[in-house]
C-alpha cells in the first residue's frame, strides 16, 4: 500500500485546524497527516489534541522559525519516515482537501512534482484588486524569467514523490519565508524532476488574518532575481547536495539540513541549520 503523508504547518489557526482535519481525513482517509506549529498562542496545538485522530502527528517548535523552514522540516520527516508522497497545503482553509486526490494521481501517474495550480486553464482564485494582481504578476514573470512552462510558481499546494526528494539540494532551500516556494520550483526543475499542474479553487482564508508580511512581495522580488541569474548560467547543478544528519541540539534524527564540512578535518564539524530547532552550525 502506498504510504501517503498530508503536511500543513500552523500558527495561531485554532479556529481553521479542527475543520481542515475533518476535511483532510475524509477526502484522504487512510494518508498520515502532519503538523508543524510554531508554538501558537491562541491554543492551535490544544484545539489538534482534543481532536483525538490516530494518524495526526503534531511538532511543536519553539517559536516562530518560518512558513519555508517547517516544509522543509515536514520534506525531511517524509524521507526519514519512509513515506512514498506527501502532500503539503496551507493551514488556514484556503486549500481544498478534495483536490489532493487529483494532486497525488498525477504523481502516481509518473511526475515528481505535482502544483495545484490558480493560474492555469480551469483554476481559479478568489483574490481581488491589488493582491490578485501582484500574485498573478509575480507568477508571470516567474515563468518568463525563470524559463519554466507553468502557470503557479507561488503557492504551497503540492505533491512530492519522496523519492524524487533525494535530487533536491535542501541547503539552497533555506531561504526566507514564502521564497521557499519559488525556490522549491527553481530547485527541482534544476535537478530534472517531471513538474505538472492540476486546477484548484484558491478560496480566501478561513478564521483569521493574512500572515504575511508586507516585506514578503520585495524580498520575492530578490529572490526571483537570483534565481533567474543563476538560470542565466546553469540550467543543472553545478554543486554538491546536502546532506540531511541529526541536530547536535535538540537531538531530532532528520532535521539538520547540512551545508558544508566545517572546521576539523574529520568532518565531525558540520555547517548547516536543525529546521526543528533553529540551532545553527557555522
């Protein structure tokens, strides 16, 4: 049976988790589903406890470590856990669990990477005014610039086949915030993985506020830059991966993401960042 992990990560989306779960739950009802919380204050980790469900697995970090480094996080627990695709989706009821069938079918049917698409032929956003434009601006000229034929760049809707994981250099994706997710597209069309889009409804957000902040659309604007510089030069990788160890902090067997050997000549010492902890090497 194929092993199938659904990922979300949380903060302070205790009236958005217990609705999502029931969702998740019915639309994929043998999938493991897990939890990344950045130590929310408004009871989110309490409101998944009381649910009760067998196959949820919850981490909790101990504060707020970014949207990019807990999909890393829920990437490098897929592999250490032997999953054979994971899903990955936002917290707050903006994706539709009943889409994720159509997500993993693409993967079963061959690609790597599957992206649940607002943007192409047959999706559809319910953004409006100044955010729908810049989203869909910003998927534009991801496309153009980053010569890559597809229509959503941005979102976090997606489905991995994990062992495809293992060409991926995690090292270049410790970047800021929602650049992850550029990145992740960059990343994997460098490595050669079969990328393809299935149609969604992106709705507007459940209970809450938009957490990002108003920095995000420049520093993505810095980030997509870089990386169609880097495309002017090479289209594959010109690098060694990464390698994935346990954190000599908080002991978690799969969430220290290596950088580089790094002072004694043993390698003993090693560059790189725990995506559970926030304990940094250098």
């Amino acid at each position: 049976m194929t092993k199938i992990l659904i990922f979300f990560a949380t903060y302070n989306e205790a009236g958005n988790v217990t609705p999502l779960l029931t969702s998740i739950t019915k639309s994929i009802p043998n999938a493991d589903i897990l939890i990344v919380d950045d130590n929310s204050s408004d009871g989110t980790a309490d409101a998944v406890r009381l649910l009760g469900l067998p196959r949820v697995n919850m981490l909790v970090r101990k504060g707020k470590l970014g949207l990019g480094t807990a999909h890393l996080l829920a990437l490098t627990y897929a592999r250490y856990m032997g999953y054979d695709m994971v899903v990955t989706m936002d917290g707050d009821l903006s994706h539709d669990p009943s889409y994720i069938p159509s997500l993993l079918q693409k993967v079963a049917s061959g690609a790597d990477m599957s992206i649940g698409s607002r943007y192409m032929p047959g999706g559809s956003c319910d953004y409006t005014g100044y955010r729908l434009y810049v989203s869909k601006l910003g998927n534009i000229a991801a496309r153009i610039l980053l010569r890559i034929k597809l229509h959503e760049f941005t979102t976090s809707f997606r489905a991995f086949k994990v062992a495809s994981l293992e060409k991926i250099d995690f090292g270049v994706l410790l970047v800021g915030g929602y650049s992850f997710f550029l990145t992740m597209v960059a990343e994997a069309a460098s490595s050669g993985l079969k990328i393809v889009e299935a149609p969604i409804h992106f709705r507007e957000r459940g209970y809450g506020v938009s957490k990002i902040p108003a920095f995000e659309v420049f520093r993505g604007m810095k980030n997509l830059g870089r990386l169609a510089v880097r495309k002017m030069f090479s289209d594959t990788h010109v690098h060694p991966l990464t390698k994935l160890a346990p954190c000599a902090n908080c002991r978690t067997s799969y969430s220290f993401i290596e950088i580089k050997p790094a002072g004694k000549a043993d390698g003993s010492a090693l560059a790189g960042t725990c995506v559970f902890c926030g304990f940094c090497s250098v």
